[in-house]
C-alpha cells in the first residue's frame, strides 16, 4: 500500500509538471501573438515552477525511490542539459513577468516576445522534457536516464 501511495505522489508530481508545460507554452504563445489573456497564464506558470523546482531541490516533494545511494548526476550531460535549460528558462520568465508586471504588458515588447519565444521557451522546454522522461522512466522501470548517460 504505501509503494501506491509513494506511486501516486510521483504522479501527482508528473501531474504538477504537465501542467506548468501547458502553461509555460499557453503563456509565452500567447504573449508572442500579442493575444488575451496571457498576464496570468505567464504568472501562474511561473509560481508553478519555482514552487515545483524548490520542493524537487530540497527533496521535499516524493520521488520514486531506487536501490542503493543516489547523489545528483553531475557527470551526465543530461542532466546538465537538463538543469542548464530549464534554469535559463524559468529565470529568463521570471524576468519577463517582472517586466511585464513593472513596465506595463500594453507595450509593444518586439524583441522581448521574439525572444520569449524563440530562445526562453524552447530552452524550458527541452529542460522539462528531460526532467520529465526521467521521472516517467523512473516510475515504470525504476531506473535513471541519467545514469546511462556520462562523461
């Protein structure tokens, strides 16, 4: 029974980061296309992550658990792409929120949308698949992918 449980919180986790994605891409789309409502969508996306990326550095939130010691996978590339991708995405949105919510949204923001969109967007993005793909692999096969992959 608690295996289950423990099952369910990492889904629920899984849950929590399909949702941020929907968000973050609702969000930085809507923003590119100048279209409404995007403010809240872009906020609550950014809530989300550092909330779910704060309780996953400090283990706070559950994993699934595996045999023997696991520190974090600092000779993967994966990982690194992992955490450098998704760290210049979630800083480079909290920047963006910040402008937005400080300047104003009903500017133009030309070059602030291009680059949320071509540059911020797709680094969050390939950060959260990672993360993402190896949550899922852990769950089902009880193993890493960043443990198959090192320097």
């Amino acid at each position: 029974m608690l295996a289950a449980m423990g099952s369910l919180a990492v889904l629920i986790n899984i849950i929590l980061a399909v949702v941020t994605f929907w968000l973050y891409v609702k969000a930085g789309g809507r923003f590119y296309r100048r279209e409404e409502p995007f403010l809240g969508l872009l906020a609550a996306a950014v809530v989300f992550d550092v909330i779910t990326a704060f309780l996953a550095s400090f283990k706070i939130t559950p994993t699934t658990v595996l045999s023997g010691p696991r520190l974090p996978p600092w000779g993967s590339p994966v990982f690194l792409l992992h955490i450098t991708t998704s760290t210049i995405g979630m800083f480079g949105y909290i920047a963006v929120l910040l402008a937005l919510l400080i300047k104003g949204k009903d500017k133009p923001w030309d070059r602030m949308r291009k680059f949320q969109f071509r540059v911020l967007l797709p680094c969050w993005v390939i950060g959260e698949i990672i993360a993402l793909t190896n949550s899922i692999v852990k769950l089902l096969f009880h193993v890493r992918i960043y443990d198959h992959v090192r320097f």
